[in-house]
C-alpha cells in the first residue's frame, strides 16, 4: 500500500472543498497521521479474499416502473437556496 | 419531577392504554421536564413542543376510538438526523441549519403510528461523524451523570435525552458505534440491531453499508418494544431486508441456560486497567451464573477493524455527502462561477471533521488509490466477517466491552485518531453487519472525576438473531441491575 503524503489542495478539488492555508497544512498533518495508520491493513494477505461491499443478502433490487405520487414542485423548491419560477436558480454553468 | 417522566416506554404504554393516564398528560410532564433541565443538558437542537402536544391528542382520540397502539404515549426523542415533516432536519450541520424536511423517515413514522409522541430532534456529531457530540456546529450536549463529560456521540443527543428522562425512547443511528457508545456514557441500552433491519428511508446517509437506525433506552424491554415496532422491510429502502420478523419483546427471557457466549481472546481487558478488567470479568462471571456457558473465541482480524472503518466509511461519505453542493437544499455561498459556488458553500457549510472524512474518502476513492485502500479495505471486511461467522460456530452470542472507557471530559480527545480509537469494539461488528447492543455494567469514577460514570457492556449476536440478543441482555439486566445504582444528578448541577 501506498503511504504517499496526500496531496490536500487537490483532493479539496476533487471534492469541491475551498480551504484556507492553515487548513491545507492542519488537514494534511492530520490524513497524514490517519493514513499511516490504515497503512495497517497492508499486512493483511488479500490477495484471495473478495471484496465486500454490503455484509447482509447482495442482490438486485428492481422496482416495477409504474407511476406513483411523489414529492410536488412546490414543497421541493421550498428548500432550495435560490429558485427561479419552478426551477433551481444556479450560476451560469456554459459560457457565451 | 412528574414521576411520569421516569416511567420506561413499555410503563407508559401499558398505563396510557389502561386509561390509568392520558397520553397528553404524559406529553405535558415531558415537555416540562425538557423546560426545566435541557438548558443544562442540551440534549435537543429543535424540542417540538406544538407537534408533540397534537400527537398527544391524537393518540388519546385514536386510543378512544379503539385502536391498538403498542407505545401509545410514549415520549420519543428523535436524532436530527432523520427527517420528519415540516421539522427542521439539521444534521447538526450549518449546511442545513434551515433546511425543513418535506417528508418523514420510515422509522420515525412506524413510531409515530404506534403512538409515539415526538418530543424533539436531538443533537449530534455533525452528519453523526463522530463519539462524543462535540462535532456538532449547532450546541453542547453534556453528559446527566457528569455535566462536564460528553454524552457521548454521535447519537449523543438522544442519549442524554433519555438519561435525563427528556424522552422514554431516543432514535440513534449507528454507522461504526454511534448508539452503543452514547448507549454505554449515558447509563442505557444503545441497539444497533442487524444492517437492514430498519429501513433506513428518512435517514440522511452518512456510510449507506453501514448505517442503520436503533433505539436509546433505559431498558431492554423498551429496546424490544421499539424493535418489534420499527424492523421490516420498506420498499422504500432498497437495502432494507425482506423477510419477516419474529417479535422481540415476547421473547424476553430471565435465564441463559443453554446459552453459549463467546469471549474474545484478542479484546484482552487488562488493557483496560485493574478496575475496568474487574468490573467486565464480572459481567463475564454474570453471565455464566445466569447459566451461559462461556467459550474462548478468536477474531484476529478485528483489531483491523479501525483501519477497515476509516477508509470504507469516509469514501462512502465523501460519495454521500457530494449532493450538498448549495443548489437543492440548505446554505449557498454565492460566487459568479458554479465552481467557485459549490467550493465556497461546503467550505462555510462543513465542519472540520466533516471536511476531513470527505478528504480522506475522496483520496481513498481517487484514481491510482483506489485498489491500494478503498478495494483494500473491502477485502479486509470480508475477512473480519469471517471472523465472525467461524466465531458463531462455537457460540450463539459474543460479550466484550462497549468502549475503552467511561465518558471523557469535553476537548479530552483533540487528536481526531485518538477519538477514533473510541468505537475500536464497536467498529467490527458494524462491518459485519451484526446485531449488537451495550447494556449497562458497572460504574467507574474516572481519574480526575467526582461523580460515578456507568460502563457498557456490548452483546452481539448472529446476522437476525435479535431475538436471541434482547433475550439474553434482559435476563443480565435482570440480575444485575446496574443501571439503577445510580440517578442521574442533573437537578442538583447548578446553572
């Protein structure tokens, strides 16, 4: 396993997270500190074990496709930030 | 103090039932209560005083009208976490300080229709990220026992509701140990029943494989009582479990006879120190006078159970948490770029452990990484579920601690893996899937402390063997009776 240090300014990008300074150097002291730890789990010999996403029954969940009630326009756009009409209002995305 | 209040959920069912008291009346007492102690206790962000007086109404008109209601009456402190209609659903998180939910979590609504009566929505570790409450940006909560202690986290608010006699039943979720360990600070049983049980619908995600909603009591008997009523499948929640369930409050039992627990070899307590060890080779010995049987169990893969946890739930959080970006609900930042807008709103809106799980997660999931951890960590899941499952042939139960110690004073974990390092007997059981409880144990003055601080210890059973758990902690609870050696001195802490 890689114990690279983590690249904070660019995982923020990923993540869409703006940090200030004194986050970027805090943060990454701190998942550095966490990673050595899980660092850990390279002494486990996985190299025949499966992964496991979910413990409990895997299997595909189908729905029939029919129409039922759902949530109206009005009470979902009550909660939005901003809204236009009935639609959510968000900074322009394309530009001219 | 209104008696009422102390009265436990399966009490003020059978009372409000009988006609003995009317459900509004047990709403008024509460709410009063709540008045009175919970600028001390902190236990609820949002007290639902309106709502919770109308559902009074309504379970008295509804138990005239002969209707059956298996908790009518019975006060219920909700974790802020799970939505219900028209309240302001937090997460204890500024990015949804104002949000208002637009429908209702299946668990909370199956409560409800049993007569519940919604008192509040209680505080947490922001987004349930954390063990002690701290990490909430919205309020304090402290501990009944010791008001300079946490309650515990990250159901931490339901926790001290129900220490505090501010509800008889506290929704928790618990995703590595959030009910067990709020369960072991506060003096209750904390129930994480197995991963599917209750339909998690409602509940805002935080790790989807592993959290799971379950009750805050002050004894087993309610924790059955809001099992039997919450469990089942909802088609609502796809991962939610479709087969029947087998009550447990009928099942309840006073002996362990022909029951075999397993103790874990590697959850040595003399880790623990003289005291703690005593106190959980006793509750070892209980058990075996009940008449279980005790057989030495080995799960070497657990103590690799943290570092499974801290990649595993914070990809999945990261994942989770993506769909707060500032444009369908909560706090928006504005900026003249979307870019800009998203960064800046989660920058405001989250909190630093927050930030830090959705980093971490996000470079666990990121290209080149990924198989070195994410896939990593799956595989190491597998094999502490196997641990487990060869665990189980030997034994129908396993009994270990339910955390590493009693409840700390506030700031006493600032270093985020030292915090971690609170849910190290609770982390293995949740990436197995398993049903698991803490019930109390003992009492400890911790160093430093005044006042006595009760200790947990944790049950767990086999994949839908929740019968055979509640089962079983009812008869320890029975014969010990360690919750009740101690009332909670929050009249006395003065303001």
């Amino acid at each position: 396993m890689s114990s690279d240090t983590i690249d904070v300014r660019y995982v923020a990008k990923l993540a869409r997270i703006a940090l200030t300074d004194e986050e970027v150097e805090r943060f990454g002291a701190q998942l550095a500190d966490l990673l050595a730890h899980v660092d850990a789990l390279a002494e486990l010999d996985t190299n025949a074990v499966a992964a496991t996403a979910q413990v409990v029954e895997s299997r595909n969940v189908f729905r029939s496709d029919d129409p039922a009630p759902c949530l109206d326009r009005e009470t979902v756009l009550s909660g939005a930030p901003q809204r236009q009409g009935g639609f959510f209002r968000v900074p322009r995305i394309i530009a001219e | 103090m209104n008696e009422l209040v102390r009265r436990g959920a399966g009490e003020i069912a059978r009372a409000v039932r009988s006609g003995e008291v009317r459900a509004r009346e047990v709403a008024d007492a509460v709410l009063e209560r709540v008045d009175a102690v919970d600028d001390r206790v902190g236990a609820y962000l949002t007290p639902l005083h309106e709502l919770a007086r109308a559902h009074a109404d309504r379970v008295d008109r509804r138990l005239r009208d002969g209707e059956a209601l298996p908790l009518a009456g019975v006060p219920l402190a909700i974790k802020d976490n799970m939505c219900v209609t028209g309240t302001r659903t937090t997460c204890a998180s500024k990015i949804l300080e104002d949000w208002v939910a637009p429908y209702t979590a299946t668990a909370v609504a199956r409560m409800l229709a049993a007569g519940c009566i919604p008192i509040g929505k209680t505080n947490l570790d922001e987004f349930a990220m954390g063990s002690s409450c701290e990490n909430s940006a919205l309020g304090v909560t402290r501990n009944p026992y010791d008001p300079s202690r946490v309650p515990g986290g990250s159901s931490g608010g339901s926790s001290a509701a129900v220490a505090a006699c501010e509800a008889a039943i506290g929704l928790g979720s618990d995703t590595g140990g959030s009910i067990r360990e709020p369960g072991a600070f506060c003096n209750l049983v904390g129930f994480k029943p197995t991963y599917g049980r209750i339909s998690r619908y409602g509940l805002i995600a935080f790790a989807s494989s592993l959290d799971q909603i379950g009750p805050l009591t002050r004894c087993v008997e309610d924790a059955a009582l809001a099992y039997d009523v919450m469990a089942g499948y909802d088609p609502m929640d796809a991962t939610s479990i479709d087969r029947p369930v087998e009550p447990a409050a009928p099942a309840l039992r006073e002996s362990l006879e022909g029951l075999r627990v397993g103790i874990v070899r590697e959850f040595d307590t003399q880790k623990l120190g003289s005291e703690l060890d005593g106190i959980y080779r006793q509750a070892y010995r209980d058990l075996q006078a009940l008449g279980a049987e005790l057989v030495d169990v080995a799960l070497p893969t657990a103590d690799y159970g943290l570092a499974t946890y801290y990649l595993i739930a914070p990809a999945e959080c990261s994942s989770n948490l993506a769909r707060f970006d500032g444009v369908r609900y909560g706090l928006r930042v504005d900026a003249d770029d979307v870019q800009a807008m998203y960064e800046r709103t989660r920058a405001a809106g989250f909190g630093p452990e927050v930030k830090r799980r959705i980093l971490i997660g996000t470079h666990a999931l990121s290209s080149g990484y990924y198989d070195a951890y994410y896939v990593r960590a799956q595989k190491a899941r597998t094999l502490i579920a196997g641990d487990f499952e060869r665990a189980f042939e030997r034994c129908d139960a396993i009994a270990c601690p339910a955390a590493s110690q009693a409840a700390f004073t506030f700031n006493a974990k600032s270093d985020p893996y030292s915090m971690y390092m609170m849910d190290y007997y609770t982390i293995p059981m949740s990436l197995a899937g398993l049903p698991a409880l803490s019930v109390p144990c003992g009492w400890t003055t911790p160093p430093g402390g005044t006042l006595p601080m009760p200790l947990g210890l944790q049950l767990c059973a086999p994949l839908f063997a929740e019968r055979l758990l509640l089962g079983a902690a009812h008869a320890y609870e029975r014969s010990t009776q360690h919750a009740r050696r101690h009332e909670p001195p929050v009249e006395a802490v003065s303001r």
